[in-house]
C-alpha cells in the first residue's frame, strides 16, 4: 500500500468527509421521507 504523506491526505481527506456527508444525508432524507409518507397515509385514511 502506497505511504500516505501530508500532500495525498490534503486532497484525499476533503473528498473521503463529502462521501460521508452523502451518505449520512442519504439516510436522513431517507428517514425523513417515511415519516412523512406514514403521515400522508394517515390522513388519507382519514
């Protein structure tokens, strides 16, 4: 495995926090779309 010196990390750390950040928000979003749908069922069935 190739040594990981301060210049790689520069550019590899701010790419590695974005992916995270994406899928952290993925299953947000994911999260906050159910609850809202489970709610919009409820008042259908109203």
């Amino acid at each position: 495995m190739a040594d990981i010196d301060k210049y790689t990390l520069v550019s590899f750390a701010p790419s590695i926090v974005i992916v995270a950040a994406m899928i952290v928000g993925t299953f947000v979003a994911v999260r906050f779309l159910k609850k809202v749908i489970a709610q919009d069922a409820a008042k259908a069935g109203e």
